[in-house]
C-alpha cells in the first residue's frame, strides 16, 4: 500500500559518524528491508526495530550515478484474516 502524501520521510534519516541511523515510523510493521541503490538490491526480511543503522560504505561504489545517499524502506504487516 502507498500513501504518496506521506512515504517520504527526509526527517527519519541522521548521520553518526560512518553510519546512518533510520527511525521507522511505520508502526505496527513486523518486518522491514531496504535497498541502498533505487531497488536494485534489497536486505533480507528483518524483524521490526525501531531504528536501523546503515553504513555509509554502501554508497562508495563506481556504478552510483546519483550524489548522496538515498535509502528506501519496505514494511510488511502481518495480518490475521480470523480476526477480520
């Protein structure tokens, strides 16, 4: 599901030294996973957390043609059909 006035969350993301800190705000989610480079490549299905840690060293590669670091999050909720 998207929600284009709000899947966009440029406050969520800050800096601490070599990493990047996410601070999820899809609550309720049960699991997440991210790509680094525009969905070329994605984590594995975590578990929810609150705030995930990103490296920066993922956005030193060559094949980057974009400047900056740009992160994109998918959320996955499980829903129990008995309930609804």
């Amino acid at each position: 599901m998207v929600f284009p006035d709000s899947d966009y969350a440029s406050g969520s993301l800050t800096e601490e030294g070599d990493n990047l800190v996410f601070t999820h705000t899809a609550f309720g989610a049960d699991m997440f996973r991210y790509s680094w480079n525009f969905g070329v490549n994605w984590t594995k299905w975590q578990n929810w957390e609150d705030k995930t840690t990103v490296p920066k060293s993922l956005f030193k590669s060559e094949d980057y043609f974009w400047e900056g670091q740009h992160l994109m999050f998918q959320c996955w909720f499980l829903i129990n059909v008995a309930e609804l």
